[in-house]
C-alpha cells in the first residue's frame, strides 16, 4: 500500500510539473504584454524599460528557472492587470468557482445515478428510452447554447431568475443547471452500461438463487462495483468544473477562475495565467490521486496488478 501511493504521488507531482512546464512556454508564444500597457506611439525604450521591469527582457531559460523557483516559494510574480500578487487574485476568484463546481457536481451526480440507476433496472420499456434519449440529448447539446436558452426563457421571457451576476441563491440556479445536465447525462449513460455489464455476472444469478432480497442484491453486488467506472468519470467532471468552467462563467458572468483564465489570455497576463493553470493542474491531479486511492480500498487488486 505504501509504494501504491508513493508512486501515485510521484506521478501527481511530474503532471504538474509538466503542466505548468508547458504553459510557461506556450504563454510566451502569445505575445509580448508590453505592447497592451504603453502608449500608442511609444518609442522601443519605453517597451524595453517595461519588459526589464517585468523580467522579459531575461533569456527565455532564465525566465523558465526564475519561474520554477516562485512556484516553489509560492511566487507567480505580480498581475499586469490588476497589480498584486497573481496567486491572490487567483485565489480570490476559487470559493465562487468550487462553490459553482459543487452545486453542479451534486445535483447532476443526484440526478444521472438516480436515472442511470432505473433505466438499467427497467431495460426495453419506454422508462429507459426516454432517459437515454434524455441523457444523449444532455451530451450533445452545447453548454453554450444550453445557457443562452436557460437565460431567454428563464431570465429573458419569465423573469424568474437573474440573467448572470454573484452573491445570491438566484444568481447560482443557471449556471448550475447548465453545467449539472451535461454531468448528469454523462453519469446516467456510464451507470447504466455499468449495471448492465454487472447484472451479467455469475454472482448475481447465485444472490439471486440463495433468495437474498433485491435491495441487498442491489446496493451490496450491483451498486458497489458499478460505481467503480463511475468514480473515473465524477473524477474527470470534478476536476473539469473546479478548474474553471470557462463557458459557463464566461455565458453567466460568473467570476470565476475559468472567466479569470479567458480576461488574463486577452490581456497577456502572464502570471494570472500560470497562476490559474497551476490551481486548477493541482485540483485536477489531486481528485485523480483520491479516486486512484478509492479504487485500492474498493478493490485491493488494483494496487497489485499495477
């Protein structure tokens, strides 16, 4: 068990060196920030004073060893934007983004196992057509257009709920819904396949045959091992909704780090920008690294076989 995680833990740190290796040198392709910040007209000592002041004007290897060390000390530089510390206003921007997560995360989880759960259990009646056609209509309708339709309707033509902000219950309905009917879709889907597979399985028939009662059959031998593949994808969605729903807080104007993300792109802002990869790298690898010790304690296999 200890070498499991060592080796888990391992290969969480090396991801996010990776990551935010990466996009240290994919953000210098985007362009020179000096160039947004000067004048118009302003001469090219007045460009290369303002690259010196930020530290542009250093050897790309020297900026990429400079920017490891501040990771290590928690140091991402200051914001172009907004002037202070890059990690403050990243983490400024993270409880409105986990809140968003969260709330999405247990309405669609609610919602995709509880439909997953009865369109397997009622295979070949109308019950399970109409859930899947449900689930694959979620999937394929793009978070875009979903919010811009809740927004129409709801805000719009029904003036029932506000069409974006922060700071209220109401504010928080929308975006929510948008991102838990993909969540849920996806989670339906996988559950139902994975009740499937397992109501197969030789000891099903044998609970069956001993006359245990179809509760005990179901929560004991079905749900148990069916929520294994399903843990995969809450892990995936968790850490997609956590690091940033770039559309969605983008449609809502919902001021997380995903809308934080898109502002700090279009501004050349740097270390906003390495700042906010590297939260949402962290968060992504660490659900992973929490799933990968759930399935050892689900099934003690799985360490060993690895």
């Amino acid at each position: 068990m200890g070498r499991f995680i060592f080796r888990k833990v391992a290969e969480s740190l090396f991801s996010i060196w990776g990551v935010v290796t990466i996009v240290f040198f994919v953000t210098r392709i985007i362009g020179d920030p000096a160039t947004l910040f000067v004048p118009i007209g302003a001469t090219d000592a007045q460009i290369a004073a303002l690259n010196h002041q930020f530290g542009l004007d250093l050897p790309l290897w020297a900026q990429y060893f400079h920017y490891i060390g501040g990771i290590l000390h928690g140091d991402f530089g200051n914001s172009f934007l907004f002037n202070r510390s890059a990690m403050q206003v990243v983490m400024e921007r993270l409880p409105a983004t986990v809140l968003l997560a969260l709330c999405a995360m247990a309405a669609g989880m609610t919602l995709g196992c509880t439909a997953g759960a009865i369109a397997a259990l009622r295979k070949g009646s109308m019950t399970e057509l109409v859930i899947m056609t449900l689930a694959l209509l979620g999937q394929a309708t793009p978070v875009f257009w979903l919010g811009i339709m809740l927004i129409l309707w709801f805000a719009a033509d029904l003036h029932w709920l506000p069409a974006g902000g922060y700071g209220h219950f109401s504010n928080l309905v929308l975006p929510c819904a948008t991102l838990a009917v993909f969540v849920s879709a996806a989670i339906a889907r996988l559950l139902r396949s994975s009740i499937l597979d397992i109501l197969k399985e030789d000891y099903i028939r044998t609970a069956r045959a001993k006359g245990l009662y179809p509760g005990t059959i179901f929560f004991w031998h079905i749900a148990r091992n069916a929520l294994i593949p399903v843990a995969t994808m809450t892990a995936i969605l968790s850490g997609e909704l956590l690091g940033g729903s770039v559309v969605t807080e983008t449609v809502f104007g919902w001021p997380g780090i995903g809308r934080l993300t898109i502002q700090a792109i279009e501004g050349n802002d740097f270390p906003v920008i390495q700042a906010a990869v590297f939260v949402e790298a962290t968060i992504f690898v660490l659900i992973n690294l929490a799933v990968d010790l759930q399935y050892r304690l689900l099934d003690p296999r799985i360490g060993r076989q690895r």
